[in-house]
C-alpha cells in the first residue's frame, strides 16, 4: 500500500498570497497517477489536477500541479476567497489508491 | 449535465445491512469505472471499492473484504454498494465517483451511520 503524506497539516494565509502544498509517497506512484481535489463543508470533494500536473475540466490557472515519482507539489498562485478549503491528494495508480491526510489552508 | 446522486444511507444497528445506490445520468455510464469512497465524521477521505465498466473486475479496501460488495446494472445507470457486517467505524458519509482521469465527478454523498 502507498502511503501518502501531506505537509503542513495546516497553511495560514492571506488572499492574495501564494500557497504550496507537499505530498509525499511512500513509494513511486505508478504513471504519475496523483490527483489533487478540493474540499469544503458539506460538500463533495471537487478534482483539481490529475496526472500530477494537468487541471481538471473548468479549475482555473491558478492551480497547479508539478512533481513526480514520491514528491508532489500543489501551488496555488494568488488565493482568492473561494480558495480557502482542505485539500487531498490522492494516487490512483496502484490499489488500494490511497488519499493523504489532508492540507488545511484557513485565512490568516 | 453530469450527475451522481447517493441514496440508501440511515442509522443502522452494528452487524447491520444496507444497500447504497448511485443514480448517475449525463454521461454514458457502461463506459466508466465507478468507485465508493467514505469519509468519516471529521476525517479525510477513505477509497473503498471499484468496479470495471462491465462489471467482471471490483477492488476493495483490505477492510471491508468480505463485507462489501459493489456492483452495477448498466442498463439502469446505476451503482451499489451492498454494506453487510456493520461496525461502528463503517459510520461515515458514502460518494459514488465517476473513475476516469482520477474520480472526476463526484455525487453529494449519502451518510450511514452505524449505532446501538
């Protein structure tokens, strides 16, 4: 089982600012097989990027994904309001296809 | 419009059954891997099977073997997940996904709760 490890467990930041978000494997995700969703309260969560680096249908520039093999990358440049939500990765390479814990980001 | 709705979900007694749907229209279902995933009060987001487009193949989380099983009627554009054996850790809100480029769609969930 790949297990996944997001850092930091929470991001503090302003509108405006920019945001980095860690994930990490505990082996080699098969094909780049990482995803990225968003979620809010009391909603579903919404993907975000697929294939460690491409945006999902309809999410805006501002998200991108980068990485490969055990480390990836989320970078949000420029949050807006609607920005601020948790935020998983999650590979789907190889079953049982593991989600991290998760990555907070809250207003500062 | 590309749409997924849960239904099935209550309050169960542990060592409890219930069956989950997933009504999905917009899209061509019988071309899709479908997939459960759980996410228990408070926590992160958990995988919990998947199935193929034609149904021959289904992979599980090593902890509902042998309790769960997923399943799919194409020609009712629908998806199941059958809960046997409930535990209390089983409490959590239920999403059926679209599988494709990762779980790209995604319905709005339906909570099972399992207590005495």
């Amino acid at each position: 089982e790949i297990v996944l490890t997001q850092s930091p467990g929470t991001l503090s930041l302003s509108p405006g600012e920019r945001a980095t978000l860690s994930c990490r494997a505990s082996q080699s995700v098969s094909n780049n097989y990482l995803a990225w969703y968003q979620q809010k309260p009391g909603q579903a969560p919404r993907l975000l990027i697929f294939g460690a680096s491409i945006r999902a249908t309809g999410i805006p520039d501002r998200f991108s994904g980068s990485g490969s093999g055990t480390d990836f990358t989320l970078t949000i440049s420029g949050l807006e309001p609607e920005d601020f939500a948790v935020y998983y990765c999650q590979q789907y390479g190889s079953a049982p296809f593991t989600f991290g814990p998760g990555t907070k980001v809250d207003i500062k | 419009e590309e749409q997924l709705v849960e239904s099935g979900g209550g309050l169960v007694q542990p060592g409890g059954s219930l069956r989950l749907s997933c009504a999905v229209s917009g899209f061509t279902f019988s071309n899709y891997w479908m997939t459960w995933v759980r996410q228990a009060p408070g926590k992160g987001l958990e995988w919990v099977a998947s199935i193929k487009p034609d149904g021959s193949e289904q992979y599980y989380v090593e902890s509902v073997k042998g309790r769960f099983t997923i399943s799919r009627d194409n020609a009712k554009n629908s998806l199941y997940l059958q809960v046997n054996s409930l535990r209390a850790e089983d409490t959590a809100v239920y999403y059926c996904a679209r599988t494709w480029s990762a779980f790209d769609i995604w319905g709005q969930g339906t909570m099972v709760t399992v207590s005495s």
